[in-house]
C-alpha cells in the first residue's frame, strides 16, 4: 500500500509572533527597521510563518531555495502586491516596476533592450565622462566632509538619464534645484504608503503628503522634458524610430505603433521608473561598499592597490578594459549586496491558489520573502557575518551567488544589474585611482545603522577624501 500524501499545511497552523485584536503585529514594528523585526522572527519561528499588520495577513518565508523558487515562477504565480503596484501607479512609476501578467510582458523587452550589455558598452565614454565630474566634485571638497549619499545619488542619476534617455542633465556640476533632491523623497514614501492600514491619503493628506505632491510636481515635469526632447530627436531624425537609440526612443516609437497597447502614461511611468530605481539601488550599494571598506583596511589597501595597478597613470578609468581587471574590487561588490541588500525583502502576492513548502497558499495571500537570512546563514556560508570578499573568487562561488540574489531572480530579475555592476566598479575606482580614502562615517558622529525606506540605505554618511 502507498502512503497517503500529507496535506499541505493551512496558513492558519504556521507559528507566529502573537499579535493584538484589530492591529495585529503592527504594534511591534517600526518602519525603518521592519527588516530586521522579520529576520528577528525569522530565527524564532523559522523559516516560514504567519503575522498580521492590521488587517492584511502574511506568510514569511526565510529560505533562499523557496524564494528563489517562488521569483522563478513570476508573473505567473506570484507578481506585484496589489497595495504596491496601485501606490506606484498613483505617484507616476507604474511602469515595468509595478506591472503584472500580459502588461509586464509588453514591455519587458524595451526595458531589457535598454540594458543590453552591448548597448551599455557604446555608452561608456559618456560614463567616463560623468566619472570625470565626479572626481572633479570630489577635488573641490578639499579637506570639508562630503555628503556621500547625496553626492552618489547625483552620480547615478546622470549616468542613468544619459544611458536611458540620451539626456546630459549634469545634477553632478549643478546645485540648487536638481531633479535628484525630489526624487530622493519618493521611495520613502512609497515604502510608508505600503505599510499604512488603509489609503488615507485619498481622503485627507497630512504634510508629509503634501510635500510629496511638490517633489511628484517637479518630478514629473522632468520626466515629460525628457520625452518631449526625445520626441524632437525623432522628428529630426526619422531613423531613430526604426533603430533607436536608448529607452525613451525605443518606448516612443513602441507607443506609436498600431496595436502595441501602450499609452503616453506607460512611456511616462517606466521613465519614472528607470529614474528611481537607477538612482537609489546603485547609490546605496556604492555607499555601503565604501563603509565596509573603510572598516575593513586590509581589503580597502587590496582593493586601492588593484585599483592603481589597472589604471596606471589615469585617475579615472579611460578603458572598459581596465575596469575589466578588477577582479577583487567586483568581489567586494558581491559582498556587499551579501551583507546590506538593497532589497532585503520582497514582497509579492499570490496569482492564483499554490503551495510551497508544502504550505497552502491561496490565491490573493501576501508572502514577504526575505532575502538576506539565508546569505548569512552558516548553513550556506562560512562565517557569514564576516566580510571576506575572496569568497567570491573561489571554485565554489557559482553556488554562493545561488544564495545571494541580490538582484531576485527567474523572469523578473532586475534588468539593470549589469550597468548597476560596472556603475558600482567605476565609481569606486575613480575614488580609490584619485584619492586617499581617509574616512566614512555617520554625519551625526553616532554608528552607522541600517534604515528601510523601500530600499535598505544606511544612515547618512560623510566621506572624507585626500586628493592624490
């Protein structure tokens, strides 16, 4: 006789935090550290399990294999939680970001077109330039502490506004009123609209609401200044309709085709997203890196050493083929989104009725897979707590970076890992190649902690630099 197969476990009978009547667990978490609140119970409950914020229920899985297994089977099974995607759509940044079914695979290949290697290879002499302007805002600090986040920010956003839209906006030579000071306020608040028990701000809008408006105003006439300076390119040159050159041209020309299902607001919104995601993930990567070299002298000395023997005279990489030598310098890039991802949870609501692990999961139910516990779990790495970048560089790496995914994984992962890697890599060697680096510390002279404002960023930072 065969055994009969267990039934799947109902959501009901998975273990817990205890919660309160009406609110749940939200009495216990607080929002820049809920991360660490899910890890937390992560290591009491394991690696699946049940809470509730109000009244929306979860499941919490901790295990990279199931999360992997789940961001594999996306848009089918799992996809976009409906409170984020409506929260993106209203603010402006739908798009690629918070599509799901027969729209996400509509645009998915524009987006992917976008950030093709080859593609992103023909634009870097404009990288090197923007490097080059960095550096050069670097020298004029002197001894005077820098805002390194804000600074880095400014970095990515002009790398990311040349690459996708052909537009030279130069935040990195400018002050005053640059599109990255508005943008930098509209993560958060997604992050905060998430997590609110109901959609207040539909009713009545308190003054962190309103402010948004203000930076989602100036937001948005950026992003239609692009459009229309790219629609003018095309009515002056016809070809680009039939061989774009970037994003914006190759969304325009989509848009206008018969039948392709797009709208001005799609063009509009994945513009959006394109700005704001290649601003703060890339930034916030960056400004780890350098504060866990700066805690780390030996691989900061590694590193700076590697640096300069591939850069020769220059003191900002000139040559794709000098970044290309950087072998441990890509290797601590890869520990630090081990350590301090910049999404260390991902939310995503079930599609249809599935199991996994062997638990029910109805369609509709809210799963929040955790993306960093198994990436430092002594299960799956020795001394996971320790920085030690040359675990990449050894034989068995293929099967760490199957832990860490950093970028997700399976259809949806992020299409622009391959600029975000060699942006990371220039960025650094430009520092390490021009200058010593002195210092990186928390602005209030306090430690440096991990907040969540949708994506992990660490607390502000200062940079202390000595031209060489």
């Amino acid at each position: 006789m065969h055994a009969l197969a267990a039934s799947p476990t109902r959501i009901a009978d998975l273990p817990g935090p205890a919660g309160l009547p009406l609110i749940g667990n939200a009495h216990q978490i607080e929002r820049a550290r809920f991360h660490l609140r899910l890890e937390q119970w992560r290591a009491e409950y394991g690696d699946a399990y049940r809470m509730r914020i109000w009244a929306r229920r979860f499941v919490v899985f901790g295990d990279p294999h199931l999360a992997a297994e789940a961001l594999r089977d996306r848009p089918g099974t799992f996809g976009r939680t409906a409170r984020v995607s409506l929260a993106a759509e209203e603010m402006g940044f739908g798009g690629l970001f918070a599509s799901n079914g027969e729209k996400w695979r509509r645009q998915r290949p524009m987006v992917m077109a976008a950030f093709d290697p080859g593609h992103i290879r023909r634009y870097f002499p404009a990288l090197v330039q923007v490097a080059q302007r960095l550096s050069r805002r670097w020298q004029r600090a002197g001894d005077a502490p820098i805002p390194l986040q804000g600074d880095l920010m400014r970095y990515t956003v002009d790398v990311i506004a040349g690459l996708a839209f052909g537009t030279d906006i130069n935040t990195l030579e400018h002050d005053g009123d640059v599109i990255q000071q508005h943008m930098d306020k509209i993560l958060p608040m997604l992050f905060r609209r998430t997590l609110a028990p109901f959609a207040y701000w539909r009713w009545v809008k308190l003054p962190a609401d309103r402010q948004l408006d203000t930076h989602l105003d100036a937001f948005r006439a950026a992003v239609q200044g692009f459009i229309a300076a790219a629609r003018e390119r095309m009515r002056a040159d016809p070809q680009l309709r039939e061989s774009p050159t970037n994003l914006i041209e190759a969304m325009i020309a989509a848009r206008d085709e018969p039948g392709q299902g797009l709208r001005d607001a799609d063009v509009a919104a994945n513009v959006a997203t394109m700005l704001l995601a290649g601003e703060d993930t890339t930034a916030n990567t960056i400004a780890w890196m350098l504060h866990l070299l700066s805690r780390h002298r030996w691989a900061l000395e590694r590193a700076t050493a590697e640096v300069r023997r591939a850069l020769g005279s220059d003191r900002v990489p000139t040559r794709l083929e000098q970044l290309e030598q950087l072998e441990f310098l890509d290797a601590c890039a890869h520990e630090t989104m081990r350590l301090k991802p910049v999404a260390p949870l991902l939310p995503h609501q079930a599609a249809r009725d599935t199991t996994l692990a062997g638990i029910s999961i109805p369609a509709g139910t809210l799963c929040i897979f955790l993306m960093r516990t198994g990436a430092t779990d002594a299960k799956h790495f020795s001394h996971p707590e320790a920085f030690d970048p040359d675990r990449w560089l050894r034989e068995d790496a293929a099967g760490t970076k199957r832990i860490s995914m950093p970028f997700g994984a399976g259809p949806r992962m992020c299409p622009g890992r391959y600029l975000a890697l060699l942006e990371i890599k220039m960025a650094m060697a430009t520092l390490l190649g021009g200058f010593d680096l002195l210092s990186v510390s928390a602005a209030d002279g306090g430690e440096v902690e991990e907040r969540l404002a949708f994506t992990l960023t660490p607390s502000p930072l200062e940079l202390r630099v000595r031209a060489r």
